[in-house]
C-alpha cells in the first residue's frame, strides 16, 4: 500500500488595481486578479498596464505556513 502526502501550496493573491499585468521576479504571473505560488525571500511584483505608469514593489515573503 503506498500512502499519499497532499502538499499544501500556499499562494499570493494580488487583487488590486484590477486587469494590470502582475510579474513577479520579472516573469509574467497573469491579469490582476490572480496568484502566484508562495516562495519566502525577497521579490519584486511589478504592476503594468498600457497607458498607465509601471510601478515595482519589493516584498519580503515569511516562511509562515499561511
């Protein structure tokens, strides 16, 4: 019998400003509202939109199990 161990991935949610470009790290995520997969460390998000100014966030992401 082989007993499986469900790995909880736990995820960022970016919900505002709506329909911007989200990347993190500089790789494209998807359309705000979307998530990413939670990684600890430091990370940029980038926030982009056509007609609009770019703007960069570094964010320290916790170890936390939440």
């Amino acid at each position: 019998m082989v007993s499986a161990v469900a790995e909880v991935l736990y995820r960022v949610h970016i919900d505002a400003p709506e329909n911007v470009e989200v990347y993190l790290d500089g790789n494209y995520v998807g359309i705000s509202p979307c998530s990413f997969k939670k990684t600890s460390g430091s990370h940029v998000i980038t926030l982009r939109k056509s007609g609009y100014e770019t703007r960069s966030y570094t964010v320290q992401v916790d170890e936390e199990k939440k």
